[in-house]
C-alpha cells in the first residue's frame, strides 16, 4: 500500500525515537496513525498573527518579524490558543478572544508592592520598567505604577495580565517536531 508524505514523515519520526527510547510496536502504531498535516502534540507550528486588546489597539504581531514557531503540548504558548490553534492545517486562519484566565491570568493585587523612595538611587517614573532580583536568582521586571515622595508603587504582574487577548491567526507550516527538539521542550 503507498504511503503518502504524511505517513512517511511518522514513521521516520517513530524510527529516530525507537533507537533512544526502545518504545514498543503499539507506540509504533499509534505514531504511524498520528497526522502531522494537522496541528497536534509533538508538532512544530508556525503561525503568522496579530494580538489586539478589546480596544483593538496591536500589542504583538509576526508582520515584518516572520512567523512565530513554536512546539505544540509543551506549554509554549498561552493555554487558550494553543487549544484553538488544536487540529488545524497549514492555511487555515481564525480569529479568536482568549480570556484573561486563559491568557495571562487575572491582576493579582498580591503582586503590587510599595517600596521606599531610598531604594532607588536612580530616577524612576511611571509607565518605566525596573527588574527586582529574587530570592532564588531569578529576576522579575515591574512596572513602575506611581512615584511618591517616599515611595514607589510597582507592579509584578504579566503586562498582559487581567486582558482579554484577540489573536488573528494564519498557519503557515507544520511539521513533525525532531528528537531534540522534543527532549528540550521547544522548537528549534
Ligand atoms: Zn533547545
């Protein structure tokens, strides 16, 4: 029986895997059955978009940029698109409103913190970014919300947090994702 591009390219995918993994002839299986003309898990996308906020002012867009790619099912991307964008072809376009929970989250109040003036040997203003450096290492931006005379407001929350998202969406390709790319958990 031929094989047509799609049924080669999961095989191959399953071959590459089997040497590492000794996966079983049920995986195989079940790999042979997988489509990767279509967006599921373990393929590599790439989506032309635009992102507005409900006043449809663009807050990120692929235009002039080239197009995001990106692994689906490794959380690459925010929940609720990754959800949409499941089971579509190379072509297809949508647009959709994902919720703040779906998104970024809602503003959690708990992540305003006020701050003393001394702290900054620096000028600050609002709407500026400053990074506050964690316990653990890791480095967190604010936004800078308002500066008092003794103190400053910042903000730790996503930029994006407590918006609607509104993505306009193209797929431009779609292809299996390769051993590595699956073992780090992003495209290449
Ligand atoms: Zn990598």
């Amino acid at each position: 029986m031929p094989l047509d591009a799609g049924d080669n390219r999961a095989e191959f995918l399953y071959s590459v895997r089997h040497r590492s993994t000794g996966w079983t002839v049920d995986e195989k299986e079940r790999l042979q059955m997988s489509d990767t003309t279509k967006v599921g898990k373990d393929t590599v996308v790439s989506i032309d978009y635009t992102l507005t906020d409900d006043d449809g002012e663009v807050l990120d867009t692929s235009k002039g940029e080239g197009p995001l790619t990106y692994l689906h099912g490794h959380d690459q991307i925010i929940p609720g698109l990754e959800k949409e964008l499941d089971g579509k072809a190379v072509g297809d376009t949508l647009k959709v409103r994902i919720a703040a929970e779906d998104a970024y989250g809602e503003h959690d109040p708990e992540r305003m913190v006020e701050v003393s003036r001394e702290n900054f040997d620096f000028d600050v203003s609002p709407g500026d970014y400053v990074q506050a450096q964690h316990q653990d290492g890791s480095v967190i931006p604010f936004l800078v919300v308002s500066v008092e005379e003794d103190k400053v407001v910042l903000d730790g929350n996503h930029p994006l947090a407590g918006k609607a998202l509104n993505f306009d969406v193209e797929i431009v390709e779609i292809r299996p994702a390769t051993e590595e790319e699956l073992e780090h958990g992003h495209a290449h």
